[in-house]
C-alpha cells in the first residue's frame, strides 16, 4: 500500500503555522480568501489540450496586433481641413510662389498683382527674387531682387567723375564716407543694425541688379521665388513682359516692339500656397506644368 505525506498544521515544535497570529487576523485572512474570483485548482485537475494551446496562441497573436495598431494610430499625425470663415480686417494674406518661366528671360519678365479694388502690389520687390535658367532649367548666378519702378529709375542716372555713393546715414565700419558698391552699403547697413532689405533698394544696389539682369539672354528663363502681400479680396497676380504702368484703373505692360509675337509662357509651378506655410502640405497646384504649343 502506497502511503501520500500529509502536511502538518504544526510544525516540529508543536505550534501551528499561524500560532504567532491573532485570531482576528486569521478571520480577516479566511473572509478576504472568500472574495478570490480566480481559485486555484490543483496540478492533478488540470488537463492541457492542443485546443487550448492553439486558442492561446490565437489570442496573444490577436492581442499582438492590436497593440502594435493602437500603438501605430497613437504615434500617426491625422490632418483635418475645414473651412472658416476670416473676420480679420486690415490684415494681410501671404502668397507663397516658386514658378519657372522656361522661355522668358528675367530682363523681360516682371511680376505684378493687383485686386479687384485696382490697387497693386507695390512692396514686392523686397519678398520676390528672380533666378536666371539655362536652356535646361538649371540656375545661372544668384538669385537678384525685383527692382521696383522707382528705384530702377534713380539708378539709371549716369554717375558724374569722382562719384562719391551715399551710405544713407548708417556708418560704414572701416570709416568710409562713401559708399560706391552695393557690398559698401551692406556693410554700413549691417554695422549700423539697419535692415538689408532696405539696402538692397538703395541705387547702388539696384545699379547692380540691373546688372546682372542686362546679363540675361535670348532663350534664357526665370524663376520667382518668394511672398507677397496682397489685401483679403479678389486679385491677381500674373508675370509678363515689360514693367507695368498703372493707367486709369488699367495696367499697361511697356515692352520692345515685336516681343508680343515671340512670347511663350510656358511654365512650371513648384509650390503655390496662401497663408504660412505648413510642412507636409502639398498644393493642388504644386509641380502643374503648362507647355506653350504656339507663342501667342
């Protein structure tokens, strides 16, 4: 006859194992044993199946992949548009551009915006540079401001012997009294913490893009890259050939005779957007490409 050990409630000693506890305590103990909602069953009641062992797998690969989805949709960026309606007055809205004219060179091509109320955009010469192109659309130099009407007017005055250049109140550092190249005006506006844009519209720095734009050839393109700032109404802006005039409500383009005939406004539009931009956003007409079939 096979004989099973039986554990002791007391040990060698004689005292049981709970001896050194009150009876309060081994009460609390047996109703708090009551409450368990997970019992556990003797080894020799168990019975371990290939069904079971197939449901757990099943359910920790279900567990797996829902884990790795929650995780995946937490760390994911979900973007919303709406529409609303602006009820700012006064303010501007931001034009973001980056378009190449393929077959219009920047000596010819000027860009202008004008709103439905006729006025025009007369500050963009300092959000707006042009960039000449190859034939095949790579850049040719560095890129040149939009020169505005009036100061392309003052630095076409033909400089007199001994031409001693304005540093327009701002301190040159090496002490100079004249400022005769644009990088001399530059320097005197930089040690003075005077603004650079405001520079770069000073005749001798127009003198020198104007410049760089006689530089330009026949066959040569351009590209606009920049912002402007145009009033919450409709408008327009467009580029085209020869500086524009403002003439009773109307816009007049002044260019060489013939030009009319051989102009091809073929394009590409890099990135087009309103407002600041937003990384990631992509523009309905960003990267659209419009190819002249004839010169009209």
């Amino acid at each position: 006859m096979r004989q099973r050990a039986v554990k002791s409630d007391v040990d060698d000693g004689g005292l049981g194992d709970d001896a050194g506890e009150s009876a309060v305590t081994r009460s609390a103990r047996r109703v708090l044993k009551k409450v368990d909602v997970y019992p556990k069953m003797h080894r020799e009641f168990k019975v371990q199946t290939e069904f079971g062992a197939t449901v757990s797998v099943v359910a920790g690969l279900v567990m797996a992949v829902l884990f790795l989805s929650e995780l995946s949709a937490y760390w994911s960026l979900n973007t919303h548009e709406h529409m609303v309606v602006d009820s700012s007055l006064g303010e501007k809205l931001q034009v973001n551009l980056d378009v190449s004219f393929l077959a219009v060179n920047c000596r010819d091509a000027h860009i202008n915006a004008m709103d439905v109320a006729g006025e025009l955009q007369v500050n963009m010469h300092q959000t707006v540079v042009k960039t000449r192109l190859d034939a095949a659309g790579n850049a040719i130099g560095r890129p040149i401001s939009v020169v505005s009407d009036e100061a392309e007017e003052l630095a076409k005055t033909d400089l007199p012997e001994g031409y001693c250049g304005s540093c327009y109140g701002a301190k040159h550092p090496a002490g100079n009294n004249c400022c005769n190249t644009c990088e001399e005006v530059k320097e005197a506006f930089i040690h003075s913490d005077l603004s650079l844009e405001e520079a770069e519209q000073k005749e001798q720095c127009v003198r020198e893009i104007i410049e760089a734009e006689k530089l330009a050839q026949d066959g040569e393109g351009c590209r606009f890259t920049g912002k402007m700032f145009v009033n919450r109404v409709a408008g327009n802006f467009h580029v085209a050939l020869g500086r524009t005039f403002h003439r009773q409500g109307r816009l007049v383009h002044q260019f060489r005779p013939g030009q009319e005939h051989t102009y091809n406004s073929s394009h590409i539009i890099h990135s087009l957007s309103f407002g600041e931009p937003m990384p990631g956003a992509v523009g309905p007409l960003d990267g659209v490409s419009k190819i002249a079939v004839q010169c009209t």
